[in-house]
C-alpha cells in the first residue's frame, strides 16, 4: 500500500510530492500530465491521463491529497469522501466542503480543507491567538504571491492555478463586520501598504475567509489580496476583452524570475496589537508559493497520519477545517513550516 495518492502535480502540487518523498513516503500520482520530475522519482509510481476515470483504479493509501484546480476539486472530493478516504484538502472551490459533514460521518472518512497558507495557515495563526486571549477585536489578513519586481504588464505570475486567480478576482467578498457576514464587491477597498523590502503595493478585499466566517473568533474580519500598482486597475479595464486562455497565458509562471510571497496577519485587542508576518522567496527551485503552500499541506498530512499516535481533533472522522485543529497541532505545523526555511515572525505592539 502506498502512504499517499496525490490528485494533481502542478507548482504547488510537485513540491507536495517531491518533499514528502524525502520525507520516506510512498506516493501514488494521478493527473492529465505529470512533470518528469515527478516521473523520475523512485519513490512515486503514477497514472497520467483523466482525473475522473483513473480514480477508481487508483491504488489503496493512507491518505488522499486533493490538489486539483478548484473547478474539478470539490467533485472529487465527494468521490474520495464516499469512499472512506481520509483526504487532505488544498482544492480552492467556491462550495464549503463541510457540507459533505453527515457524509463524512457515515463513511469514517476524515478530511481537512483549506492547507495553503491563506486560507490555512492564516487562520491557524488566529485560532492560536484566539486561545492565548479571546477578546480579538478585528483580525486582517493581507496575503499575496508576486514577482519580486513590477514589470510593464501584468507585474504578476500565477503562482498556483491561473483560472483559481481568476475566480478569487470575480468571486464576491464575504467579511465580517460586527459579528454579520457582509457580501460586498471582490476587489474593493484598495489602498496601498509597505511591504518591508520590496516598497508599497495594493491590497484589495477577496473571498479569503471562508470558513473562518463562522468560527467566532473575532466579530471583525477582512482579508486582502496583495498585488503590485496597478495589476488590478489593469484586470477591471481588460478583462471583459481578454478570454480566459489569453489570461492563463499572460501570467503563466517564469521559474527564471525572481518572486516572492508575503503574508500579514494583524489582530487588535482594545489595549495592544500582534501583528505575524510570513514571507518566502522560493528554495531548490520551487516557488515560495509552492513552498509556503505547499509546506502547511505537508505538514497536515503528516498531522492526519499520525492521528493515532496523540489525542488530536483529527482522530475523529468529520470534516475539519484549519481552525478546528488543537492548538498542539497548530503549534507543530507552524515549526514545521519555519524549520523549513520560512520565515515567520511575530510582534506585539
């Protein structure tokens, strides 16, 4: 039996299946065209060819790793759930897979959604500040994965899969406002920021939160996205004329630039402030998007995996997103991820 079947091999996806053979495991790859890094691996066997009808030939494991493109993510999900998988989960779709709870529930299957970096990581920094002192007044998360230079175009590179950019541009923002999810505009409120070290860009309200809608740990929550000046401006004014593969084209990823990824996390109590600050430049030839990403995947795989070994919330089937996890577990994923060569830092103001 192999540790793990991975469902998709993209940026993010290769650095999933590359790091977790070096960390000894056994990987089952399935996807429509599978990177020859991948192929070459001694410790991963694959299926190359259609998703859908591969899955039923796929291989007994451990656990199923979702990395699809949001789009084909969630049916899979429900095929993986219904066969009793436990499933680690970075597809990015619009519907909440805690939906699928009852169904969960009456396979055993366990399944945690949501293990990139934002949303992911930023909610588990928050639930840890959530259990040290409850009396968040507003969280903000400002996150975004860009070159590390403008340029006289787009000024930006789609780190994961383009047409998920697509929908995080075009999909109305829910944030929380004195305790109410609002639906309000995607791309609006933009306004500059510093970015330590590489000077000011945009940030703009997307629909990042999700389930952290409704895990009560602040009555006030927004999250941006952040781009370089005037990549948005330039998206409102061309998109209705540029189709999509034009899209998909004209930010499709340069390995032989130099990118980065940073991440902001700030929450307010009445009388201070503790301000997290992520950021990565790449390593090894990944993006720094594929590792901060790809990192907190791994690094939940390895939580599910050995859910026997320790009284965690995982030990239970149900569907679980980043929050629900205790926050021993959350404190294991955050030192995985820095002894990983990303930084994190925080401050108290």
């Amino acid at each position: 039996m192999v540790d793990a079947v991975a469902l998709g091999s993209g940026l993010v996806g290769e650095f999933v299946i590359n790091e977790l053979t070096k960390l000894g495991y056994h990987v089952h790859v399935i996807d429509l065209k599978i990177p020859d890094l991948i192929k070459n691996n001694t410790n991963v066997t694959y299926q190359e060819g259609d998703v859908f009808e591969l899955l039923s030939q796929m291989p007994q494991a451990g656990i199923a790793l979702n990395m699809l493109p949001g789009r084909i993510g969630e049916q899979v999900r429900t095929i993986l759930i219904e066969g009793g998988k436990n499933v680690v989960d970075l597809a990015f779709t619009e519907q909440d897979p805690s939906q699928h709870q009852k169904l969960a529930k009456e396979n055993s299957s366990t399944l945690i959604w949501d293990v990139g970096i934002a949303p992911g990581l930023s909610n588990m920094i928050i639930k840890k500040e959530f259990e040290e002192d409850n009396k968040i007044l507003s969280a903000t998360i400002k996150v975004g994965g860009n070159p590390q230079s403008p340029d006289d175009t787009w000024s930006y590179m789609a780190p994961f899969s383009p047409s998920d950019v697509i929908e995080e541009y075009t999909r109305p923002a829910r944030i929380l406002v004195d305790g109410e999810a609002k639906i309000v505009p995607a791309l609006t409120e933009k306004h500059l920021i510093e970015v330590d070290g590489f000077g000011k860009m945009e940030a703009f309200l997307t629909d990042g939160l999700r389930s952290l809608l409704v895990a009560n740990l602040s009555k006030n929550m927004k999250e941006y996205t952040v781009r370089w000046p005037g990549h948005i401006t330039k998206w409102i004014e061309l998109a209705g004329e540029l189709t999509e593969d034009e899209l998909l084209d004209a930010w499709k990823f340069d390995k032989q630039r130099d990118e980065f990824t940073w991440m902001e996390i700030a929450m307010h109590y009445a009388e201070k402030s503790v301000t997290w600050i992520v950021s990565d430049t790449g390593k090894d030839g990944f993006s720094s998007m594929a590792r901060s990403t790809g990192l907190v995947t791994i690094a939940c795989f390895i939580e599910l995996m050995n859910q026997s070994n320790h009284q965690s919330t995982l030990s239970s089937s149900g569907i679980y997103s980043p929050e629900d996890l205790d926050t021993e577990a959350i404190n294991r994923i955050i030192e995985f991820v820095k002894s990983n060569g990303v930084f994190i830092q925080r401050i108290v103001k």
